[in-house]
C-alpha cells in the first residue's frame, strides 16, 4: 500500500521541470526524498552491481563486451548514477544496452539524456513501447495526472522470454505486467570465485488505481495481467532476488554502507513471497 498512497498523491502534487526535448516533462515535486538520496554504489553479485540512489534501484551487469544498465530513477538521477559507476571503476560510457522494469517516469527518467550521452540500445518489453516513445503521456493512469518524463525511441522490441546478450552474460526477460502494460523482470546467470548465483530483478506488479479494475477503460486487461504475473512470479526459482526499489527488497535492513561482499544476505525466499502476498491483499480487495 505504501507505493499506491505515493501514486495518489502524485495526481494532486506536480511541477514543471525543463529539459531540451520538445515534450514538456513533468515529475512530481512530493516526491520521497529517498529517491533522489545519494547511495553507495556496491557489488551484489558477481558481474551485477547497485549503481542506483537509495531506493530507486539502477543495475550495472559488467560484460567484456560492455555494460547494461537496468533503470535511470529520476530525470536528476544521471549524474549519481554517472558517478556511482565511475566509482565502481567502470567507465560510464561502456554501457552498451539500456533496460528498464517499468515505464514510469521513477525507473526512465534520465534514460533519454544516458542513451544520447553514452549511444547505447535502448530496449523494452512490446507492452510499453507507447509508453517511452510518449514519455508516460499514454500511460493508463500517471497521465491523467500530467505525470512525464523524456520520451525515448525503442532500437530493439522486447517479449516474453527473450534472451539480452552482451559479451558472456544472458539476461532473460520475463513479461510481469499489471503496473504497467509492459513493466518486466529479468533473470540471469552470476558467478564469483565461490560460485554461480541465478538472480531475479523482479518487478513486484504493486497496484496503482484508486479505481475498480472495470473502470480502467485504458487498461482493460489490467485484472487479467496483475493475476498472470502474481501466480506466474510465485513459481520462479532464483538463488537470489532484487527489485525495482530498494525498499521492496529491504535493501537498508539487508545491508549497511560498507559492508563486505556477500551476496547471500539477498537470498530472502520469505521477503519475495510476502512482497507478493502484499499485492495479493491488495488485488483481493479490488
């Protein structure tokens, strides 16, 4: 519930912020301060790493053949993120392929201006190709509010399933939608010097609508969707798990600023599926 109040209050909460594309963009100025706050930048496992702020999660997967980068938060993120990576000891415009777990302007707000800087292929499952290409303006339920963000050009439509390969990583893109039409996690094969780790960045499918399901005239499949990717995300097995927020995956009672190298405080079967039940209460009620 705690993600669907924030979404409410950005229907009565925005300010004009301006950028050099012809689209007006608009982020909303009530934001949590958590999702600008700087965070350390760390190894999660293996070639994976956390280069996002303190709870919009932004992920790094290093390749010989070049980098991708899963998510950009907030259109102010660009230069934390920048900085973080560079921090890592990776170079920022080494990333190759740009990926996102939803089209929402928290997790695409600096996609557009790190694809212009950096040249890298922008990705994105078919179900939320309008949504980037509008900048969030046919978004079912962030546009009434004015809600957006830099649109952005697809180079490559993803489906269910797809491989994303770069140098010896593969990524698999599991269609997880209900959030929005196309909003997506990946699945993907690590391995340190102790051993390989399969790891889930999921896209818990949290409900945003103050309205009935039947009411949702721009969605209409939308009850249909948030039930697939509720059963079919319980099913997955994964060694370890993140998300598209810090705070979903208890990132900060997980792990404190500093802290060594250990991909098995992640390893949180109990969190995932009560991250699940939490939007199950919540579907139940609509």
């Amino acid at each position: 519930m705690k993600h669907f109040a924030r979404y409410i209050l950005i229907m009565i909460s925005l300010h004009f912020t301006p950028g050099s594309q012809a689209q007006t963009v608009n982020e909303p100025q009530n934001n949590s301060a958590d999702w600008s706050k700087p965070y350390e930048p760390f190894r999660i496992a293996g070639n994976l790493y956390y280069v996002g702020t303190y709870d919009l999660a932004s992920y790094l997967v290093v390749t010989e053949k070049g980098n991708i980068l899963i998510n950009t938060g907030l259109a102010n993120s660009r230069q934390q993120i920048k900085k973080n990576i560079e921090r890592l000891g990776f170079k920022y415009r080494d990333i190759k392929i740009l990926l996102t777990n939803q089209a929402h302007y928290d997790h695409l707000g600096a996609m557009a201006a790190i694809k212009k800087e950096t040249g890298a292929q922008f990705w994105v499952d078919a179900g939320d190709t309008a949504e980037v290409r509008s900048g969030g303006a046919t978004d079912y339920e962030l546009s009434f509010a004015g809600v957006s963000f830099a649109p952005i050009m697809q180079d490559k439509i993803l489906k269910n399933g797809d491989s994303i390969q770069l140098g010896n990583t593969t990524l698999t893109m599991l269609h997880h939608p209900g959030h929005t039409k196309g909003s997506c996690s990946y699945m993907l094969d690590v391995k340190d010097n102790n051993r390989s780790w399969k790891v889930l960045i999921a896209n818990i499918p949290t409900i945003i609508i103050s309205r009935k399901f039947a009411e949702v005239t721009d969605y209409p499949a939308i009850k249909e969707d948030v039930s697939y990717s509720l059963t079919t995300m319980k099913d997955l097995q994964f060694d370890i798990w993140v998300a598209a927020h810090a705070s979903q995956f208890g990132l900060h009672k997980k792990r404190k600023p500093g802290d060594p190298y250990n991909p098995a405080v992640f390893a949180d079967r109990k969190g995932y599926n009560q991250a699940l039940e939490n939007v199950w209460k919540v579907y139940k009620e609509k």
